[in-house]
C-alpha cells in the first residue's frame, strides 16, 4: 500500500526505498514493542522507545538528510505522527504469535464460547 501511495499521492517525502527500509523495521520491531508495553516488560522500555523512535522517525530522518534535506524539513512534523499511527496498527496486526490459521481458530473458538454463555 504504500509503495502504490508514492505513486498516487505526491508528497516530497514519499518514495519506495523508504516505504520498505520503514516497513521492514516495523515489521521487525512493532510487535515486539507492543508486547513490552502490554506485559510491562520494565527493564525493555528504554530499548522499546529508542526501537519505536529509530523505526517511525530516526530512519526517515537519516534517508532524508541524506537524500533531500528540503524534503525532510517540510515533511518531518507531518511524518512522525502518520508513522506512528501505522507503526502501532502493525503492531497490534502483527502481535498474534502463530500462524492465521491458528488466529482464525483462536477467533471462531472465543466466539463460540461467547454464544455458548448467553
């Protein structure tokens, strides 16, 4: 989706090589960061905010500075709330661990048991 957006939508800041160094690294990180704040994982909250913070907004920053400073100058308030935003929504996609089978399971499960109480 978002490599489709940089062809769609012009912003100065949105290109394809980003897209994927940005999606990789959520991918890598978002869900464990969430598990670090849902299991209160005290001791993992600095490593969580500096793995959130280099994901949503320091490896923009870097590619930009590098690439086209004026880009990252306009665009980087309005990135870092986005960015965000999508992190914690692949977060809460990618934190089930096992296979969509077993989530789908899991689902159908829970909501049988929910029928069968009422």
């Amino acid at each position: 989706m978002l490599i489709l957006g940089s062809f769609y939508y012009y912003a100065p800041d949105w290109d394809i090589p980003i897209s994927f160094i940005m999606a990789i690294l959520a991918y890598l990180t978002a869900p464990w960061s969430l598990r670090v704040i849902i299991e209160r994982q005290w001791r993992r909250w600095l490593a969580m905010l500096l793995a959130t913070w280099f994901t949503v907004d320091g490896c923009y920053a870097i590619y930009w500075s590098l690439k086209d400073p004026v880009a990252l100058e306009m665009m980087r308030s309005a990135n870092f709330p986005a960015s965000l935003t999508l992190y914690g929504m692949c977060g809460i996609l990618w934190l089930y661990r096992g296979s969509l089978w077993q989530l789908f399971s899991d689902v159908k499960n829970q909501l049988e048991l929910l029928r069968s109480r009422k």
